[in-house]
C-alpha cells in the first residue's frame, strides 16, 4: 500500500472560500487544485490513498476537504485546521471530527510570534487545553508544520496529549548547511523522538536540497531522522496534486517516490514498503 500523507487541494470561490489564517501567513490562491485532480494522479501511479490537508490559503472553512474525503471515501482522509486562537476552538474542533468526519487537523506554530502576548506559543496556551482534549478523546491525528526552533512547543504538546498522535511536517526544515555544525540546530527534533506518539514526515527534501537529484547533501540529516525515530514512526507525503506540483518547483509524484525509492538506497525494501505507506495505513486504519 502506498499512503501520501500529505497533499493539499483546494477549490476558489464560488466553490469554496480563500484567504488567510495566520496572521504571519501570507498567499492568495487563483486557481483551483480539485479533488478530481489529485485523483488522477494518484491512479496514474498507484498511489492507494491521500491525506488531504487544508490549506492555509483557504480559511478556517474545512468544507471543501471534508466534502472531498466524502465523495471518495477508499481514497482520501481529510485533515482541517482549526484557529488556535477562537476561543470556542474546543468546539468548532468537535464539529468538524463528528459532524463532518474530519481525522484531524494541521497546526502552524511558524504562522505566530512567539513574543506576541495576543499570539504565543501555540501549541502551549492554556487557553488551547480543552481544543486538544477534545480532539485527544477522539482519537485525532494532528500535523504540525513548524521548524526546528519550534521543537519545544512540539515537546510540550506531545507529552501532555499522549492520546493525540503528532506528526512533523516537512521534517521542521532541516538545511543542508547544519552539517558544518554536526547538525546541532537539528537535534531538538530529533529528541522529540523520545515521545512514542511523534511520527516524522520524510517529506520535501528537495526543496531544502541545494543538489539536484538523489539530494545527497541531505541524505545524513534524513538517516538521523529514521534513526531516531525508527523506521516503524517514519511517514512519505508531498504537497500538491498534478501539474501543481512542478508550477510550485515540486517534484511531480513519480519523482516524489523516486526520492524514497531509488535516492535512499541505505533503505531496504522493507523500510520503503513502511515509509510509503506501512506506517500510515496503520495510523489511519486503512485496512
């Protein structure tokens, strides 16, 4: 089974509704990235599901995904976001999980400052307690699309919500330039391991890249990654869906696995099978 865990589409008005969440978040989306997009690609190379994932481009409204997973339920889950800073986010958190079955959502500790009062450290405001409860008791699965100097929030989170599972988006960013320094700015997350329920994306490693394919200035920093956490923790996703992919200096998908596959030739085939899909039909129960 071969499991993106992580694509974004998106629908423009009248569809559905754009603009931004974060107040450090910026980009207007002017055309569409549909479903029937993403599911043509994916067919074309046999992926067997996707994670879809609300962009932050188009509000706090999960409709469109929600409807999506819907519409194509042996092929995608859907996962929304939720204002961390809506006092009532507790609620609107349980709405989408039972009413619209969203699994879970994505939060971006980048989009705030930390210094701001009126924003903070997102994952750690008391006033966010009873939004995680309430997706913890359900069972929910949250991304966090952060870099690495935001570990701490991530540590915070996962040891006090041990019922939520937490997966790191995009590696927290790792550069290329760490290996002067042995990597040290990196280490933070790669002690976020010692949390049995943190998974680790293996995911644009291109873009952090500056080599062209198989990306081998990054090759050290990913064989720390699956180290520390383990093969079994350790989840492939993307970004965007079809021609998007290259418009938005993306690998197109066969090239996405391509990285997994052939790139990472430490990996036996057995690893492989697991971080493209292994481990995540088993996070997502998709038996």
């Amino acid at each position: 089974m071969i499991v993106d865990t992580h694509v974004h589409i998106w629908e423009v008005p009248p569809i559905a509704p754009v603009g931004p969440t974060g107040p450090r978040q910026a980009g207007v989306l002017t055309e569409s990235a549909p479903a029937e997009l993403l599911v043509e690609d994916i067919d074309a190379h046999g992926v067997d599901w996707a994670v879809i994932v609300q962009t932050s481009s188009s509000t706090w409204d999960n409709g469109y995904i929600a409807d999506s997973a819907r519409k194509h339920p042996d092929r995608f889950i859907a996962h929304g976001m939720v204002d961390p800073l809506d006092p009532d986010n507790a609620t609107t958190a349980a709405y989408w999980m039972d009413e619209r079955g969203v699994v879970g959502f994505r939060f971006h500790p980048l989009y705030y400052e930390v210094d701001d009062p009126a924003e903070g450290k997102i994952l750690m405001r008391p006033d966010n307690a009873a939004m995680f409860e309430a997706i913890s008791e359900r069972g929910g699965i949250i991304q966090i699309h952060s870099r690495a100097h935001h570990a701490d929030q991530l540590d915070f989170a996962a040891g006090r919500y041990p019922d939520i599972t937490w997966l790191i988006d995009h590696m927290m960013y790792p550069q290329p330039e760490w290996a002067a320094e042995d990597w040290a700015p990196y280490k933070q997350v790669l002690a976020l391991a010692k949390h049995p329920n943190v998974y680790m994306k293996i995911s644009d490693v291109h873009n952090r890249s500056n080599e062209g394919f198989p990306h081998s200035d990054m090759h050290e920093v990913v064989k720390r990654a699956t180290n520390a956490f383990g093969v079994d923790r350790c989840l492939w996703g993307t970004g965007y869906p079809g021609y998007l992919r290259t418009k938005n200096n993306w690998p197109p998908l066969d090239g996405e696995l391509r990285i997994v596959r052939e790139a990472f030739d430490w990996l036996s085939e057995s690893d492989r099978a697991k971080i493209l899909g292994g481990n995540a039909a088993r996070i997502w129960q998709l038996f």
